[in-house]
C-alpha cells in the first residue's frame, strides 16, 4: 500500500550483505539502502546530551544522506535527547544537574537548521522521551503544559511525532492532546511497553493522520548475545504478534493513515527479514 512505508533502525550493518547489499562494504550504505527501500530512521543524532554543542550533526554527514537519497525517499529522525532529558547525568544514581537544553527553542532551531538540506524528506521527527517520573515532572498535566508552550514555538511545516514511555498516559487524554496538535503518535513495540496491538485497537479513532511504528524488543542483550553482533538470522521469531501487526498496519492504512514502521535488529534478529515478513502478511 503507498500510505505505508518500511524502514530500519539505522542502515549500516555489514551482515546485511546480499539481503540488503552487495558486499560487506559498499562504497556508500545509504545510497544502496534507498534503492531497496523508502525510508529509514536516523537515530544517530539521538545520544547528544554531554557531547560538545549538544551533539548537533555535522553539515557534511547531513548533505552525504541528502546526495545519496531521492526526492521521494522519507527520513525518520529521532531528535537529541538533550531536548527531552530534564536532567542531565546521575550521580550515584541521583540525577543532580537540570539539563538547560530540554525542551529549549532556541537548541531546538539550532537542530533544525542544521539538518535543513534533509528538510524536504522529513517523514517524522521524533521526540523520544523516557519514563517520566516525578522527579523530572510533577504530573502529566505539567508535563502536557511543558509540550504545549514547546510545540507552540515549532515551525508548523514540519511534521512531528512522541513517543512517550509511560504506558499509564498512553490513554484517550494523550492521543487526543496529539491529534489536537497535528502530532503523531510514535508507537514502540517492545521496552515493556502495553502491546501496540491493543494500544491501536481501543485508540484508532483519536489517531491522526499519521502513525509511526517502532519495532524493538525487551532484552538487547540477550538478543545480541544469540547473534554475535551478526543481523542476517532470526533468532527470536514472533509470528502470532507479527501477523497482528501486520492487520494494524493496513487497518490504519485503510483508514487513511501515512503509516512509518521502523523496525529493529533487535526485534527478530534481522531487520531485513523482518520486513520481508511482515510484507509477506500485507
């Protein structure tokens, strides 16, 4: 269907020679990664609090993934976390310090400008938040006040989504505060989340015009330790929940939705064959 689109979680992985390319290592990743498939998230700019100017990308790695895309191909890009940690480090597990970049505009137009060459490919960008306890945020009212005044600086041209770790306000309030705002709900499979089945099943019609899909997983380290590192096998096969997926998926399709789903190595052991599968159930 062309409302959805398949991606991966980060594309440059040497054990995907012959399911995605031609060698081990080819010349350029990304540009043998688009002529296979039409989106993939970003998440390198992600891990950016700490790092010198917030981590912020650099002009040449922003124009290399725009020179080796097309005009139709669709980036999801995870936004710095130093936009979306109240707090900036922990010692002895006390977070001490108050991260001056959360929810900051003027941090947050700095991100802007210097991903603007990928600009016209932007499929989402993702403001990934953690559990959010009351040591960062008194409540979720506060919480959704905090988004309101962030959300009403943005320029309104770029489409955003939220993924938010707190199965208990993943609720009618928090789908209708993201319809309201044109923001879309970015859904994670995995991380003890509530199942993105039934999430989708009781909260389809507060959904706006767009959904992201993240499939993940629990353990990482399990996983990695059953693959070696190497991405060209299932290890952890999830049939059951990958057909009821795949029935949310073209649902919403159905419905009228742009459907992202991004999938993880870490979900089945391969990301490729899980995307080859759930292709398969469509």
């Amino acid at each position: 269907m062309e409302r959805i689109r398949f991606g991966t979680c980060s594309w440059k992985y040497p054990s995907w020679n012959t399911l995605v390319y031609t060698s081990e290592h080819p010349e350029n990743y990304l540009e043998e990664y688009a002529q296979k498939y039409d989106m993939v998230e970003i998440d390198q700019w992600f891990w950016s609090l700490g790092k010198e100017s917030a981590g912020l990308p650099n002009a040449r790695t922003v124009a290399e993934y725009d020179r080796a895309t097309d005009a139709q191909f669709r980036f999801t890009i995870k936004c710095p976390n130093a936009l979306t940690r109240p707090f900036h480090d922990r010692v002895h597990g006390e977070r001490t310090r108050k991260n001056p970049y959360y929810l900051n505009e003027n941090f947050m137009r700095s991100f802007l400008d210097s991903i603007q060459p990928l600009t016209p490919k932007v499929g989402l960008l993702m403001f990934q938040f953690g559990y959010m306890n009351k040591q960062m945020v008194a409540n979720r009212l506060e919480f959704l006040k905090q988004l309101d005044s962030f959300f009403a600086m943005l320029p309104s041209t770029i489409p955003y989504g939220i993924e938010l770790r707190n199965p208990a306000w993943i609720d009618g309030t928090w789908f209708s505060w993201l319809s309201e705002h044109q923001v879309a709900p970015v859904l994670i499979q995995g991380y003890w989340m509530d199942d993105i089945n039934r999430t989708i099943a009781r909260y389809e019609n507060l959904i706006g015009d767009t959904v992201s899909i993240r499939l993940h997983g629990e353990d990482r380290e399990e996983i990695e330790a059953s693959t070696g590192g190497q991405w060209d096998r299932l290890v952890n096969p999830r049939e059951r929940e990958l057909g009821e997926v795949a029935q949310s998926i073209t649902m919403l399709a159905e419905r009228g939705r742009i459907v992202y789903v991004q999938v993880n190595n870490h979900y089945e052991g391969s990301a490729p064959l899980t995307i080859e599968r759930l292709r398969a159930l469509l």
